[in-house]
C-alpha cells in the first residue's frame, strides 16, 4: 500500500500533509474542542527527546548514535527524525525509499542496524535517473518543504501518531534547531520523559543550550542533562588534547558548559571528541557506535556508550 504524499504537496491538504489514507471517522481526540489530549505513543515506552536549540552544533550525529548504542545493548530502539525541513537520519542511517503501509494505514518503519527509524526524508523524491556507478554516492532528496506553520503542525501530527513502531523500551526524538513549530507541537500531543541537551564549547552556543533548556522546564519536561560535543581535538600522533573551540576558561569552576551545568541543576553527561573519522561515519551512513564497535578501545565509540548507560539509569530502563 502507498500514500498519496505527492499529490498532497501539490494540493496542499492542511489536514493530511503526509497523504495518508484516511477512515471516515476521525479519533475520538481529535473531536475535542481545544489542543489535542496528551498522551503517550503507542506500544512506546519511554520518550527520550535531543535538542540543541542551536543548528550545526551535532545534534543528530549524537542523537543517532545514542540510539544505536543502545539498540546494541538489546534496548529496542527507534529514531524519529522531527526536522521537517532538514532531516538528517535517512543520510546518517544510509536509508531511502518510501515506507510501507500497515493495515492500519500507519507508516512501518525502516530499520538498519537494528535500529528503527522514521523521517521526513524518507517520504521525499530523490534525483531522477540516479548513476549506476558504485563510486558515485547514493540519491539525495531534491524536493524542498515550503510549509507554514499549521501544515508542519499537521505533519508532524502524523509523524507523531501514524508510524507503526511495534514495541519499543525507549524512542530517541531528534528534535529540529529552535523552539518553534515542532516542539510545540510535540509537548502539547504526547508524553516526553526526558531531554538531552547538545552544546559546542562556544559560548554562542551554550547559550542557546540554556534557551533550550528554559523551554523545557516551561513544557515541564525533565532535563537529563548536557552533552560538550567537539569538546577537544586528540593528536592521533602523541594523543595530546586540545581544545580547540574552547576558551581557556571552559572548565573553570565559574564558566563553560561544565559550570553550566552546575547553575542549571543538571548534570553533564559527557564530552565527545572533535575528530574527522566521526564525521566520515556520518556521512559514509555508517555511524562510529557501528563502524568502531570491535574496538573496544575507542574512545570515539565509548563516548557515546558512557552517555547511552547514563541516560538509560535515568528514564529507569535496564543497560544491558
């Protein structure tokens, strides 16, 4: 079974942005008269959400290996890529085509690496007439998404609520850059019991990680903590450290994300390293939690590990 996603960009259906097909009865929910009931997703445990607030900061790079690191612990998993405009997951999971339909008309997710996944850009066109030649990389979605505000609302809806996920111990939210639309509309639809937040050393950062934080405590949504992504360079010659977007006051008691943290009342989770072979991964679609994970040496990948068992003691799930 298809959808009619295509024929809804053209009409622009304010109701049915993702063109699923529709019963002639809508949920008892939607009847309500004001903002939908909040409620959890189906046959989802817990609801994990990572947010930066700021873009370009690693957001989803992070987001997709916590997820995978904990699907490697026999934790079911899935990823929801919120980002309307800019998903990231279909290229980090190296996954495309269109999802299936069940017989509930909900979308079945794709899965790579054991990890379940949902995304806009899996219901995206890619290139016409793609090279067959292997060295060449894969298509990439072209179709760019103009929406206001009430169809990202609606989409997102959709997302939120028409996606077959079977059952899961824990669903990662890779929440979009900002505080708009899109968290809005998750804090009012559904139950989120923790979030991560992501920030650079850079102050221009951690200050929009703190304005994230400030929504949060405004959704009353628990903050687990915050992740220093890029924290420090590793030489791969002498192993010396250095932090690179770093002021030299980062890790005094008084300033950076550490002492953050401190004023903040949560806790740092962790730094990840500034290092060119995770961003290879990211973008090969082959993530460091995978492509490392006979290493047990690598500290790239025992990051993220570290991170993952943190945040699973504090949403009372198992590490296995």
């Amino acid at each position: 079974m298809r959808r009619s996603f295509f024929s809804t960009l053209r009409v622009l259906y304010h109701d049915n942005p993702l063109g699923l097909p529709r019963s002639g009865t809508p949920p008892q929910f939607l009847r309500r008269r004001g903002l939908p009931e909040k409620r959890k997703i189906r046959d989802v445990n817990k609801v994990i959400a990572v947010s930066s607030a700021k873009g370009g900061v690693g957001k989803s790079t992070i987001a997709v290996n916590l997820a995978l690191a904990l699907a490697r612990r026999g934790i079911r998993t899935g990823i929801l890529d919120t980002d309307i405009f800019g998903p990231s997951i279909p290229t980090l999971l190296n996954l495309s085509g269109e999802p299936r339909l069940d017989e509930n008309n909900c979308l079945v997710p794709l899965t790579n690496y054991g990890l379940k996944s949902m995304s806009m850009g899996y219901l995206l066109p890619t290139l016409d007439n793609p090279s067959s030649d292997p060295s060449e990389p894969p298509p990439m979605d072209t179709t760019p998404i103009s929406w206001r505000g009430l169809m990202v609302t609606k989409a997102m809806h959709q997302l939120l609520h028409s996606v077959s996920w079977g059952h899961l111990d824990v669903l990662i939210m890779d929440l979009p850059p900002g505080t708009g639309d899109v968290q809005l509309t998750i804090n009012q639809e559904i139950v989120v019991d923790g979030a991560i937040i992501v920030s650079t050393p850079q102050d221009i950062a951690l200050r929009d990680a703190v304005r994230g934080f400030g929504m949060f405590q405004k959704m009353d949504i628990p903050v687990l903590g915050m992740v220093r992504n890029m924290a420090f360079f590793a030489c791969p010659h002498c192993g010396m450290q250095t932090r690179i977007f770093c002021h030299s006051h980062d890790d005094s008691p008084d300033q950076g994300v550490v002492a953050q943290c401190r004023r903040l009342g949560i806790e740092f989770l962790g730094d990840i390293p500034l290092d060119a072979r995770v961003c290879e991964d990211a973008d090969r679609g082959v993530p460091t939690v995978v492509s490392e994970e006979s290493d047990d040496s690598s500290a790239r990948r025992n990051a993220f590990l570290q991170i993952a068992e943190k945040i699973v003691c504090k949403v009372g799930l198992e590490w296995r």
